[in-house]
C-alpha cells in the first residue's frame, strides 16, 4: 500500500522588514555570559527553488525554500537541514521571538499532526519537531519519532535526537537520544 499523500499550503517566508535590533536584548541581558549578537541588516529574501520530483507531482513542495521556523510543525523521516543562509534567518526569527526575554519555549504536542491527518499511524517511524527552547545560550530543537503503544496501539513519541544552536556559531551540535 502506497504511504498517503498529505498536501499542505507553503510555510510563508518571513517578512525580512519586521526583524528588530537587538539591542533592548543586549541591555536586558547585560553580562558576558548573556551577550547576544546583533541584528546589523535586514534579512536576505529567501531563495527561491522552485522543485518537481520525478512523478511531476509538486503539491507538498512550496516555491520557496523550508526554513522550519519554530512555530511551524515539522514532521518528515529526517531532522531537518538548514544552508547557511536558511539557518542565518533561523536564527534571526528566533532572536526575534526571543525579545526582552531570558527564554522562549515553543511546544508542538502530537495533537497538532491531526491538522494535517486524522491517521497519525501513517506516520510510524517520521521524525516530529517536539519542542524549541530559544535561551540567551541559544537555540535547542527537540525532535520525537512517532510509534505506537505496544498494548493499545495509540500514537506516541520517543525522543529521538535534539539539535542545538549557538548564537556565536555557524554549526550546530546532535546528541542522539
């Protein structure tokens, strides 16, 4: 049986003139250990790309490029990846949502998946963007894979992996569940 389809509008890309600076952050959080970056420019627009696979369908894929921003669900059999310039505007979206606060938590509870599909179980074994924890040390994704309940089988989450950013730094770090 092949797996369902599961078509979705694109995730709009961020608006680049809505991006602060981040200085109320800075003088909030004063401290060596609380500096944060700041914003010098505007965002870059998000690159287009546009995608056809190979059966000519292109419903799931949008024309612009996936950025995974953290209010957003993710569910797919893979963590996500970001290029350089799509985790550049990650990171900015964060330190927007993150303001004048120490830390921002954004929780995506597996009831959410039933806006996309009232058959979660088609989705056995794909990874799920759990929770997005955005400090002033920087950004941790908590990534879940879906199962089931060996007794009822219902739909669960095991952890599988969280990702973590630095502020300061181009690359991010993996530990493995």
């Amino acid at each position: 049986m092949p797996a369902p389809q599961v078509y979705r509008e694109p995730t709009p890309p961020p608006n680049p003139f809505m991006v602060p600076v981040t200085h109320h952050i800075q003088e909030v959080l004063q401290g060596p250990h609380n500096a944060l970056p700041r914003i010098e420019q505007p965002l870059p627009p998000t690159p287009c790309t546009p995608h056809t696979d190979i059966s000519g369908d292109s419903d799931l894929v949008g024309a612009t490029s996936q950025i995974y921003l953290p209010e957003f669900i993710y569910l797919g059999v893979t963590a996500p990846t970001r290029n350089h310039t799509e985790l550049h505007i990650f990171k900015q979206h964060c330190l927007y949502l993150l303001q004048n606060h120490t830390e921002k938590h954004i929780s995506h509870p597996l009831t959410e998946l039933q806006t996309i599909t009232p058959h979660i179980g088609a989705f056995n074994k794909f990874f799920w963007k759990y929770c997005t924890s955005i400090t002033v040390n920087g950004i941790l994704e908590d990534y879940r894979g879906i199962t089931h309940h060996s007794d009822t089988r219902t739909p669960c989450l095991v952890k599988v992996c969280t990702i973590f950013y630095s502020w300061d730094n181009p690359s991010y770090t993996v530990t493995l569940a």
